[in-house]
C-alpha cells in the first residue's frame, strides 16, 4: 500500500485496502475492524474516535501516507507526505516543511501565463485524468529498469501528475514554454525551495527524455540553489539531550547518529552483525547513492550496547519496530530527535540530521584531517564536506573580538 484512504460516513468508517500488507490489517483488526470481501475493505464503527485512530496509525509508525475524507468536512486531511505529521485537531501545529500538503482541490486551475497576478495552482488530486494510467506505468517501469528507488519513483510521478493537472494538458500537449510556466507559478504561490524546483525539474526531464522523448526542457535553466549552513548543536547541548532521554532505546539511537555520523535511513536499517566490536567499526549497506562503506563507533556507544543487547533480544534488526521482524523508519527516528530537543529546551531548528552534521564539525573542530571525515561520512566529492569549515570554530577560537580589547570603563 503506499496512500492508506479513511473515508468518515454517517454510519461507517470504510478503509479500502487493496493487496495484502500484514501489518495494516494487524492494525484495523486490532481496533475492531471487520473485512468487507465483497467490497475489499475494512468497516469500523462510527463511535470509534476517527482523530485517536489516525493518531495510532502514526504513532505505531506504519510508513504509509493517510488521507482522511469525512462526509461533513469539504477539505480531507492529508499526512505522511515529506515526512508531514498527524496532528490532532485542537492541537496547535506549525509544519516545518513549508511546502506540506494542505488541500486538494479538483477544480480546473487558472494559471496566468504573464504570472504577474496571484496564480492558483493546487496540489494535484491524487488520480489525474489528464496525466493517463498508461503513462504512470511507463514511467515507473522506466525507473524500475534503472533502479531508481521507491521515494525517487513515488516523487517522479507525482510531480508529472502535478504538472499535467496544473497545466490542464496531456504529457504530448505539453510545450517549452509551459513547464516554464509551471515552475514560475509554483515558486510563487507555495513558495517551493530551489531543491524542491529541482527535483520536480529532474522528474519533468526524465519523463521527457526516457518516456516520451521531446526536446522541450533542454533549455529551461535549473534554479539556484541556497546555500545554507548546516545546523550544529554543541556538546553542552548534546550531552544535556542524551541525559534527559530516558527511553534507553531511543538514547542509543541519538547517540549512534552522532557518534558515527549516520543518516536517518542508516541508522533504522542496522542489522546486530554490521556492528564490529572487536574494530570499532560499522558497516553500512546500500547508504546514500546504494554505496557501501565502514564508519567508526565510539567506546561509549559499545558499552551501551553490551547493556542493550542484554535488556532486548536483538537478533537481526539493531532498532525493531512494532513487529520484531521490521525495523523502525525514518520517521520514527525524526520523532525521537523531535521529542528529546523539546524535552532538552533547544531552540535550535534542528532535525536529526543535525547530529550528523554535528559529528563532522566536531571532528573538524578537534583537528580530524578532512579526508577522514568525507571518508566516513561517504561523500562523493570534498565539496560536500568543505562546507563545515564554514561552521568549525577550530581556527577562530584563538581570534579574540576588537570589542573586548577596548578598555571597558569607556562604557
């Protein structure tokens, strides 16, 4: 399943559910769900807390974005997409991503092409008749022939899908200057990122160069990129945040993140045997750009898996998730993060990546030669990691201000 749809009715809650996912049937059954095998879905009650039963379905962290559709209400409510979270009605909520799904709306939009006016130009609804069946398959079989993966596919499609349906045109009745348009129009009503432009840019240009080949994207110019600084936290900071996290579990996995570096994606796919005591080192399978590579692990975090391996039976999957058999996603370990900076007062905008860029600062910063670093972070080019001198205070900790060499009795 990859959209789990709850439709909220007068007498019933339905959940179709097409193809077999064990753990989204363990879920609604669970919680009182009777199958429909007629109709293929699931039938709950309608006195079950519909808002409770979405706050489930994220906390158990079953990976799959949800659309709740309730009868009464015009406007569904839509999370999991770029990582969006559930969030409860009364509850006050600010999504970081700025730009999350908020609204579907199946209107014919109306995009001005001078786009010197305010352009509507919605979120796509999630079937499009005028991006047809028959070029999704295409296009996803011509990812799957390159091995592009799940995320890159699910955001390819969406992303021609979205253009058809702004456009209000078919893949062949697209031109040049439209996808021009499109672009222009998006950056400026929901204010898309430079990366975000980019990647709908990537799936515009793959769909016509592999799928139906059309020389009419070779001269639109990418977007600039910004170039923002990577989030540090210091030490005081860490240490306060792994003393405050009282959940074992969770405080070995903040402190492998920071210890050895690791993405998100990285450190929920650990398996017990790519950790190598005896060498201090870790194994990581498949990482970013399916690269395999050998980090370091600190002796503080071998101590606290000598412990953990004694309190849980860990036999594959370092950090399991509800079943014994998955491990936790992404998205569970961004919560984690989440929920120990609030509970350590942080008001830095940092994200669990930050622990990553912590560990290669503080590398920097202690005088670990740069190579090394790039090395055990798996950069492909020293362009990525020279981006932490610019937040290293290694050279600048011996620089004292012009302001504290004046004589401080003149004010």
């Amino acid at each position: 399943m990859e959209i789990v749809y709850i439709f909220c009715e007068a007498e019933k809650i339905r959940v179709p559910l097409f193809g077999y996912d064990k753990q989204l049937y363990h879920f609604f059954v669970s919680r009182g769900g009777k199958w429909d095998t007629n109709c293929n879905e699931f039938i709950l009650e309608k006195n079950i807390n519909v808002e409770k039963l979405c706050g489930d379905f994220w906390e158990n962290s079953l990976g799959v974005p949800m659309v709740l559709i309730k009868e009464q209400s015009a406007v569904p409510q839509v999370y999991g997409f770029w990582n969006r979270q559930w969030y409860q009605n009364n509850v006050s909520y600010k999504p970081k991503n700025k730009y999350h799904v908020s609204q579907i709306d199946n209107s014919v939009p109306q995009i001005d092409n001078s786009v010197t006016d305010t352009v509507s130009v919605p979120l796509p609804p999630l079937v499009s008749d005028k991006f047809p069946k028959q070029w999704e398959i295409k296009l996803e079989n011509e990812m799957r022939a390159v091995k592009y993966s799940r995320q890159t596919r699910h955001s390819y499609i969406f992303y021609n899908r979205f253009l058809c349906h702004s456009l209000q045109k078919s893949p062949e009745e697209i031109q040049s200057e439209d996808i021009k348009i499109f672009l222009a129009s998006v950056e400026k009503v929901r204010d898309y990122s430079a990366a975000t432009l980019n990647l709908a840019l990537s799936a515009i240009k793959f769909f016509y160069s592999r799928v139906l080949p059309r020389d009419i994207i070779s001269e639109q110019r990418r977007p600039r990129q910004d170039k923002r600084l990577p989030i540090v936290l210091s030490k005081e900071e860490l240490k306060k945040m792994f003393k405050l996290e009282h959940n074992f579990k969770h405080r070995l996995l903040l402190m492998m993140v920071y210890a050895s570096g690791l993405r998100a994606g990285e450190v929920v796919k650990l398996r017990k045997k790519d950790i190598d005591i005896s060498r201090k080192t870790i194994c990581i399978h498949s990482g970013k750009g399916r690269k395999d590579r050998y980090t370091l692990v600190s002796e503080t975090v071998i101590n606290a898996l000598s412990e953990y391996y004694s309190r849980y039976n860990v036999s594959n999957w370092l950090f399991s998730g509800v079943e014994p058999n998955k491990h936790i996603v992404s998205r569970s370990a961004q919560h984690i993060f989440e929920r120990a900076l609030k509970r350590a007062k942080i008001e830095k905008d940092a994200t669990l990546h930050s622990l990553r860029h912590s560990f290669a600062t503080h590398l920097l910063e202690g005088g670990t030669d740069i190579r090394y670093i790039q090395e055990l972070l798996g950069h492909a080019s020293l362009l990525t990691t020279e981006r932490y001198t610019h937040v290293a205070r290694r050279k600048t900790l011996s620089i004292t201000s012009p302001l504290d060499n004046i004589d401080k009795e003149d004010f």
